[in-house]
C-alpha cells in the first residue's frame, strides 16, 4: 500500500512546512511505502515561470484595471526576467546580483514605489540604512522580492483575490462555523490557479500511483486548496483513499460534524498522526476493525461518527526521524521583505525544522490552547536522540540551519542538546520559540550560543506584571529584562512576541508596556519585536472560564465546521484597534534604532497617560540579582 502526503498551498516559500517529512519519516520507519510532495512550491513556481505568464496574461479578467496596466505594458520584460529572478532567489544564480541590485535589470511595478519612503534627505543612496554599501546580494534579493510581490499582485488583482504567498483563500476556513462558504467556492469555476492545482495533483498521482493520500493542513490558509486537491484525486479515481490532518483540523475541527467534508476525505484525523495514520493503514489492509480507528472522524449514512480506541500515541523518542527525501530542497525561494530581522528569519533561508519535543513542558498560559495534545502532551527525546536525528538530517539535505519549531522549546532540553553537539562537535546553527525564565542565566545563553543558537524568541506578551500573573505567563518583566539582556550578551538575536487587548487591559497598561518595550530595546536586551492582538479561543483557558478574566463571551453562531476564535465584551471598553497600531509604529522604529528617547505618548493619536513606569526600570532590574 502506497502513501502520498501532500502539503496543499499556501504554507511559505523558503522551506518545506514539516509535516509530510515527520509523516514520511515516520512511516518508512514502519516499512510502509510513503513518498510526499510540496504542492505549494509547485504552484509557485507553476506561476514564475515564462509559461506561467503567459497563462495569467491570457486569463486576466480584469485587462483595464489600471494595476494591472504596468503588467501588461511591460509583458516581455516580466517575460524574459522571470526565471532568472526565480533561479537568484533560488540561490542557483548568485551572479545575478549585480544586474538585479542595479535597478536596470527587472521591471519595476508599484511595489518598488515603497524604495521612495527610504530616501534621505541628502538624496542618497535610499537603502544604504539596511544594506550598506556593499551588500549587494540581500539588496538585489529584495528588489526581486518586491518584484515577485508585484506579480502576485497581478494574480490578485486579475485572477484570484484569495491568492497570498503564505495562504489561500484563508477565510473561507479559519472560525468557519459552516461549511457552505467552502462547499460553494468548490463548486465555483475553478480559477487558473485551482486549475494549476489540479494538473499538478494529476502529475503528483501519475508520479506516485499512491493508494492513500494524507493532505495536511496547518493552518487555515491551506484548507481550501486541501479540498480542491482532493477534488481532483475523487475526480480522478474515486478508489484513491484521502485523509485529512494536521494544526488546523487539531485546532478547529474537534467537534466536526459537517457529513459534506466526507465528499472530499474519508477520514479526518485529530493530532498527531503516527498513531491514526498506522491504524488507519492497518485498517485499509483488512487488519483492523473500524471502530479500533484512532481519533478519526468518518461518515456513516450521513452522520460523522467520531472513533478513538483510546491507543497510546507513539513516544517522541520512537516517531523517527523526519525526511526531506522527494522534496526539491534546491528549489525553494529565500525572499527578502524588509521586515523585522525575526520575520526575516522565517522567509529566509531553507531551515531544517525539527522539535525538540512533543508538546509545552509550561502548559499554563492562559492564551493558549493549553488543552489540545499539541500543547498539552508533553514528551521528550533524550539529547542523543536528537542529536542522531540533527545529523541524520544534515547528512541528508546536506542544510545545517535547523528551526525547533517547539511552542516554547525546554530549557533543559536545550542544555542536554548543547552539551550533546558540542560533545560531537556537530556544527550547526539553530533558533526556536522559548518562554524567558531564569533558568536561561548568562552561562547557559553563552553555551547555545556555543552550540549553534543564532536567534530566539519568547513572549513577553503584555509587559505588565499584572497581567502576566493573570495570564499565569510565569515571567516577570524585570526577569524578561534579564534574560533577554543574557542572550543578547551571548551575541543571540532576541525577538520578543508582545500582545495588547487582553481581557481587563486598560489605556495605562499599554503606555506602560510600550514604555517597558522601549527601555528594553534602549538597553539593548531586544533586537526585534511584534505586536499581536490578544484573540480568545474556545480552547483557551480564557476562552473556558471567561468570568475568571472579567470578561462576557458572545455566543458563537451555530455550526457543523471549524471553531476557534470567540468574541467577547471586556467591561473596560477600551478601544484596542488605533492602540495597536501606535505600538506597532514605535516598535518598528525602535528595532532600527530610532527614537529610543522619546517620550513613548508621541505615538498615539488620541491622548493617553503619562507612563507609571519609572524611566529606569529596566536599568534598576538589570543591576538587580536574580530573585
Ligand atoms: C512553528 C509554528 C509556526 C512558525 C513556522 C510556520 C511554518 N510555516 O513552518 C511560524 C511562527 C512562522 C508560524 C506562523 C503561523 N502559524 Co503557526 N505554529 C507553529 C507550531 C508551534 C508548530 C508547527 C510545526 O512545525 N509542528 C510540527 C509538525 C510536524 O506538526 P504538525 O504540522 O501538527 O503535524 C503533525 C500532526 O498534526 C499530524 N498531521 C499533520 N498533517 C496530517 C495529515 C494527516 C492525514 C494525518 C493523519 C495527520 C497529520 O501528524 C504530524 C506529525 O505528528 C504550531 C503549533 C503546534 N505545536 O503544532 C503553530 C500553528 C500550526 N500555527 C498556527 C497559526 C494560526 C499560524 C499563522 C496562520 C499565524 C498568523 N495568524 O499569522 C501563521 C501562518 C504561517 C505560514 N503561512 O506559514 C495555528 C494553526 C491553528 C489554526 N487555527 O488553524 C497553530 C496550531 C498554533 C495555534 N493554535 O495557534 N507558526
């Protein structure tokens, strides 16, 4: 019985998402036939290419909006510049750069309008701020971003309007109470790039000849493109088995009871697949009854019937190693927007993604869906498990840059395994996700430092005592301060996750966090940060027990599809939405070093409080001893 797992569009660009090589890897080491495919590369690169253009010339349906005039005008150029921009990206054509970075060698569309914003005064050069004067590859790297980003606009304007490089169609999805909105963008006249999907699952299925294929889908932006994938396997041969799986079916499909997701996949599957997806094999070969499924949903006349034999998941140690085999690793695009250097990070560079370990060893915040075995199930490898695992890896792909993409990756994990590589003396570079407690002192930071840890991030989330208690975070701001300051020592870029609009947060508190974020950065102990806005989830202890946080949840409107997000009335009224973009304003300036010493009121609109943090909070907490 053959496997074919399948990462639907869109995920990112610059890597494979890691879920079909942990499920091949998994499944090879169980003897099973598995082979995967990256159809969101594919259609990428479906897209950039000569042929491509021309299929989106033809199909544009709107050839007088003016957006699109530029397009049109300067098709040849697009035409003849196109695979070369795709192969410099691909880092196949380093010698590109130089005609890239001179401005005279791509046509340029309103994305390159933003350059003018970087122009000094003095009429110089516009980006010698982010690339000096002689980096002349990351420069010529986002000249050919912004010139992929005004294509993809083309496609947007004048194809698809759900079309984005790291999702598709993403509404139609995430919170979807129902499932029509999906159901009727399925049986709508498949667009050029759902008609690219579906040639490129027929070149996959003649490639493969699978007899099952698990589609996984991590996130909401590639649930539509899932079902279109599997539309075109029933099509095709109605025998081929489908299963679903992944984050967004373990985040927002648990109560699943829409019969019509079952005329796309026989199976859905919730958390981690090793256990599911063998039993479901076994199954399929006759040796194992229905109702000993793991955690799958199925329909039976009409109904969806949940089973789950209640079989223990397969210990982290025992999952395998992922494998990258059958994936084009050469051929995925490094773009560079110019962000923040952690979003850098993340669309940049072909990283190897590994866990450290199953789960959250925290599992407290209460924010988080804390409940779901993704959080919740903690288990770890021990180091030279990992360690095998980095190297089996690096062997492989031939790639030493690895991303733990661990919810907070363990402390002591991560001593083990600092240990463990230096021991081998394996060289690799690495960064994860962390919670900052204080078991990170300064020795500990330089030892991963040592080890290979490039960068980290954590939340500092809403930078108030109290409301760090209240969201039982675990940190204090001052030890923040601290442990921040420790890996930055340690010459580790520090990316903090900040969250404004939790429940009870008031006008204060937000002055105050953005005055705590300043000295942070003015102290140096953070090179990069971002503001999310605070959303309850049904699975979050907030979402849960709302009264504990002072807060009313709305009803949610009913529904046989997804559930995740939930609204709710916060008695203080404030308005968070001009707040958060104040404290987005100041804190992109602060990573580029500018205007550390303001007064941070200058950033919102309205008028807001004076600060009641001292201006020396930070300094005062980093001279004090650790508690
Ligand atoms: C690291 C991470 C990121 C990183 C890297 C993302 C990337 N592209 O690689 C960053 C920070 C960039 C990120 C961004 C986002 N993320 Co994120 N991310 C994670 C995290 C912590 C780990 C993901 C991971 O690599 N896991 C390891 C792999 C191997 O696990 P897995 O995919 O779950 O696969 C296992 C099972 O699900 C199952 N499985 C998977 N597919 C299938 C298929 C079948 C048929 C079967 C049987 C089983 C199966 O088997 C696998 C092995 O056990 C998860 C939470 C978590 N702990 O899983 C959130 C998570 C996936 N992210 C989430 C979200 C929402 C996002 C964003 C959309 C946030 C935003 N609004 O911008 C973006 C989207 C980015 C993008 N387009 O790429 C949500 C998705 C939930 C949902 N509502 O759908 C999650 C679950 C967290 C959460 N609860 O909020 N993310």
């Amino acid at each position: 019985m053959k496997v074919l797992s399948v990462i639907p569009p869109m995920t990112q660009l610059n890597t494979p998402y890691p879920s079909t090589a942990y499920l091949t890897g998994f499944l090879r080491s169980r003897g099973v036939a598995a082979v995967q495919e990256d159809l969101a590369l594919k259609l990428v690169l479906r897209l950039f290419s000569p042929a491509g253009l021309d299929r989106i010339r033809a199909s544009l349906t709107r050839k007088a909006a003016p957006s699109l005039s530029g397009f049109l005008k300067r098709f040849d150029e697009y035409r003849g510049t196109v695979a070369g921009a795709v192969a410099f990206l691909q880092g196949r054509d380093s010698t590109l750069a130089q005609r890239i970075a001179s401005r005279r060698f791509l046509p340029e569309g309103p994305r390159f309008s933003a350059l003018d914003e970087y122009t000094s005064p003095e009429g110089g050069d516009p980006l010698a701020w982010a690339f000096g004067a002689l980096g002349i590859h990351d420069r010529a790297r986002h000249f050919a971003t912004l010139y992929l980003n005004d294509l993809a606009d083309v496609v947007r304007q004048g194809i698809d309007p759900r079309f984005e490089f790291v999702r598709y169609a993403e509404s139609l999805a995430a919170s979807q109470p129902g499932f029509s909105p999906l159901a009727k963008a399925l049986a709508a006249q498949p667009t050029l790039l759902d008609q690219w999907l579906h040639e490129l699952t027929l070149e996959a299925l003649a490639r493969h000849q699978p007899d099952v294929v698990l589609v996984s889908v991590p996130f909401p932006g590639t649930v539509y493109a899932a079902f279109r994938i599997a539309q075109a396997l029933k099509a095709q041969d109605q025998r081929i088995v489908t299963a679903l799986g992944g984050g967004y079916v373990n985040t927002e499909l648990r109560e699943l009871t829409e019969p019509r997701v079952f005329d796309y996949f026989d199976y859905v599957s919730l958390d981690a697949g090793e256990t599911p997806a063998l039993a479901l094999l076994e199954h399929l070969r006759g040796e194992r009854p229905r109702q000993k499924l793991v955690r799958t949903f199925l329909r039976e006349k009409n109904t969806v019937r949940y089973i789950s034999s209640g079989e223990p998941d397969v210990a982290f140690a025992d999952t395998g190693t992922p494998t990258w085999d059958g994936l084009p690793i050469r051929d995925y695009l490094s773009v560079l927007d110019l962000l923040n250097p952690m979003h850098r990070l993340w669309s940049d560079g072909r990283w190897n993604k590994l866990t450290v370990a199953h789960g959250c060893y925290w599992k407290k915040c209460s924010f988080c869906d804390v409940g779901l075995d993704y959080i919740s199930r903690y288990d770890l490898a021990s180091a030279s498990t990992l360690a095998d695992r980095i190297e089996t890896i690096v062997r492989e792909t031939g790639q030493t840059g690895f991303h733990f993409v661990d919810e907070a990756a363990p402390p002591k994990g991560l001593k083990a395994l600092a240990a463990e590589l230096q021991r081998r003396k394996t060289a690799i570079s690495w960064w994860g996700n962390i919670r900052f407690e204080k078991t990170f002192t300064p020795e500990l930071c330089r030892q991963l430092a040592d080890s290979g840890c490039i960068a980290i991030s954590g939340g500092l989330e809403v930078a108030s005592d109290r409301l760090l208690k209240l969201m039982k975070k675990g940190v204090s701001v001052a030890q923040v301060a601290r442990v921040t300051q420790a890996f930055s020592e340690a010459g580790i870029l520090v990316h903090a996750y900040l969250m404004y609009g939790f429940p009870t947060q008031t006008v204060q508190d937000t002055v105050d966090a953005l005055e705590y974020v300043r000295q942070l950065f003015a102290a140096g102990c953070l090179q990069s940060a971002y503001w999310h806005r605070f959303t309850c989830t049904v699975h979050s202890p907030v979402g849960r027990n709302p009264r504990d946080y002072g807060i009313e949840l709305l009803p949610l409107p009913p529904g046989r599809f997804a559930k995740n997000d939930i609204g709710f009335k916060d008695p203080t009224g404030v308005n968070h939405a001009p707040l958060g973009v104040a404290l987005n304003k100041a804190t992109y300036n602060y990573l580029h070093g500018l205007a550390l010493n303001e007064d941070v009121r200058n950033w919102f609109s309205g008028r807001v409080p004076s600060p009641t943090v001292p201006r020396d909070a930070i300094a005062k907490a980093l001279l004090a001893p650790p508690a």
